[in-house]
C-alpha cells in the first residue's frame, strides 16, 4: 500500500471513530465543556489534574452530562456550540429540558427586534 493510501485510510478511521462531549461542574460551580473519543481516559485526567486549566485548578469535578456522538468531529462541533451557550442554557441541557432551550437562545436584549422600540420624536 502506498504512503498516500495509508495516510487516506488512517484518516478515514479518525473522522469514524467514536466520540463524546461533556460537562462538568467544578468545586467552584462553574461548568467545563470538552470533547474526547475516551470518556474513561479524559475524565481520569481531569481529575489528576491533568485536563484543561480551567478544570485544574477547580478540583474535583464532577460529570454532569455527556452525549456519544459516531465522530469525534461531531463531537468537537458541538462542544463548541455548547461552550457559546449561557449558564442558564447549559444547566437546562444538563437537567433535560431540552423544550426550554429554543427560549433560552433567544436574545434578550433591548436591540433585539422583538423589544426595539424607535424614540418617540
């Protein structure tokens, strides 16, 4: 087999290979989101303090929430949709209520169309 073909076939067996997104609540209650194809693994270095800084220096942490995707890719693509998302919208996935998300990502703000108002002139 040629190096190219390796090189193809190595490739394809990344993008298929298993994959998780998690969170966890740190001993300061704050939230990490990460992704890994070896949940047992990452969780392990996390809590020897060998994970992300955030969670490194936020000892112990707890999983709260993991989805299994059939590719890492997906995987890495959704934490970093969850990892844009407020507090409140993370804490609602993590509880399951998931009919309340659409809401939650709804701007609030008073520049949102929805709550624009011109100045009366």
């Amino acid at each position: 087999m040629s190096l190219v073909a390796e090189r193809s076939r190595s490739h394809l067996f990344t993008k298929s290979m298993k994959g998780y997104v998690y969170i966890l609540e740190c001993s300061d209650g704050s939230y990490y989101t990460g992704s890994t194809n070896d949940l047992d693994k990452r969780m392990m270095e996390h809590q020897e303090g060998k994970g992300a800084n955030h969670t490194k220096k936020r000892l112990p942490v707890r999983l709260v929430y993991v989805e299994e995707f059939l590719r890492i890719d997906a995987a890495f693509y959704r934490e970093k949709q969850i990892q844009g998302w407020s507090r409140t919208k993370k804490k609602a996935l993590i509880k399951g209520e998931l009919e309340s998300l659409p809401n939650l990502a709804e701007c609030k703000n008073e520049t949102h169309y929805k709550y624009y108002r011109e100045a009366d002139d």
